[in-house]
C-alpha cells in the first residue's frame, strides 16, 4: 500500500511539473488517501500483535 502512494506522489510531481495540475491535483489527492490507509492498517497491525 505504501507502495502505491509512492508511485501516486511521483505521478503528482511529474504532472505538476509539467503543468498538468488536474492530474497533478487527483494523483495527490488518492497518494494522501493511500498513505493514510496505510497508517491505519500498520496501526491495527501493531497494536493486534501487542495484545
């Protein structure tokens, strides 16, 4: 998952770099969500081991 958010985040950069600031703008937008994802499932991960 954290995997994908990278991907999404170079995605983001490269558009807006390029000025495509749309697709700059959603690739973002789904790398945040994928990232935040990914630290709520790590957290459950972690606290289902610890107990």
């Amino acid at each position: 998952m954290l995997h994908y958010a990278v991907i999404f985040l170079v995605i983001a950069l490269i558009a807006a770099v390029l000025g495509f600031s749309g697709i700059a703008g959603a690739a973002s937008n789904i790398a945040w969500i994928l990232f935040v994802v990914f630290l709520i499932l790590a957290a459950i991960s972690f606290f289902r081991k610890r107990a």
